[in-house]
C-alpha cells in the first residue's frame, strides 16, 4: 500500500462527499514525528475530521517517507472564530519508511494516539499543536544490531507535531 494510493483514494472520497455540501475541509502543512516534513487533508463532520498525510524527511542519501490516516476528534473548549471545538484527541495509523541505497530499508508501522489544541488565526485558517504516543505495530529493519535492539527493547514512542491548516 503506498502513500499515493491512500492520498489518492482519500481525495477522491473528498470531492465526491464535498459535492453534497457537507462538512469542512482543511488542508493541512507541518513537521512532526513520525510524519516529518507533511501535508495533508482533513474532512469534517461536526465535530470528527478523517485525514490523511504524507510526508518525508530531507536527509542526504537517504529516503525517509512516511504516510498516515487519522480519525481526530474535538471535544472541549470552544472558539470565536469556529463553531469546532479547539482541544482535540487524534489517533490513527502511521507507515514510515527509510531506505539508503545499498546499507538499509528499514519499515514501520505505528499506532498513534495524541491529543493537542488547535488555534484559530482567522475564520478559515490556524496552526496546530498536539503531543503522544506512537504504538509499534510492525518493523523490519533489516541486519542492523543496533536497530534490531531498540526496535525489540521498546513498543511505545513519542509522537507529536505543529503545523498550519486551511479551512475551505
């Protein structure tokens, strides 16, 4: 399953299910872990947003990808300039994907869970920030000892990210 296909498949569902005038959609740019340098989609549906990212890491030599589909959920607070409430919980699913030519092709794929805040700059845009962990599901990092350890060692790690979103 590449990140295309998921991105793909998402904003065809967007335009189909935004011809009928029903909820929101954001689009969204940021850096985070495990989502590095990404943007992405969001639809809104009262309170609940569906979104997909991807994203890379600009590393010399190396090819870092990554890939994500989020349920987000707003629960408390409100706003003046947004009928969606600011503080949220967001979990999901996250593919990452680092590979150097001829040394490693190390693959991941988490379980997030965060919670984080939204701030309105105006009506239709804001930033972002939230905080969490990130659940190993599956790795295959390939020979390296080192990775091997870390990835046989520990099960949970820090997830979180800032960015920006435009509403429309």
């Amino acid at each position: 399953l590449s990140c295309v296909a998921v991105m793909l498949t998402l904003f065809t569902f967007t335009n189909v299910t935004g011809l009928c005038g029903q909820g929101k959609i954001d689009i969204t740019a940021g850096f985070g872990l495990p989502d590095w340098v990404n943007a992405g989609i969001r639809y809104q549906m009262g309170q609940t947003q569906v979104g997909a990212a991807a994203g890379f890491m600009p590393v010399s030599g190396e090819r870092v990808t990554s890939c994500s589909l989020d349920l987000w959920y707003h629960f408390i607070g409100t706003s003046a300039l947004s009928d969606r409430r600011p503080w949220y919980g967001r979990f999901g699913l996250a593919y990452f994907h680092d590979r150097k030519e001829g040394s490693f092709n190390d693959k991941f794929l988490f379980l997030e869970t965060r919670g984080g805040r939204e701030f309105n700059l105006s009506e239709n845009s804001g930033i972002y920030i939230d905080a969490g962990l990130m659940y190993k599901l599956y790795s295959d990092v390939g020979d390296d000892p080192v990775s091997k350890l870390i990835f046989e060692l520990f099960w949970a790690f820090p997830a979180g990210g800032i960015g920006f979103f435009f509403r429309f």
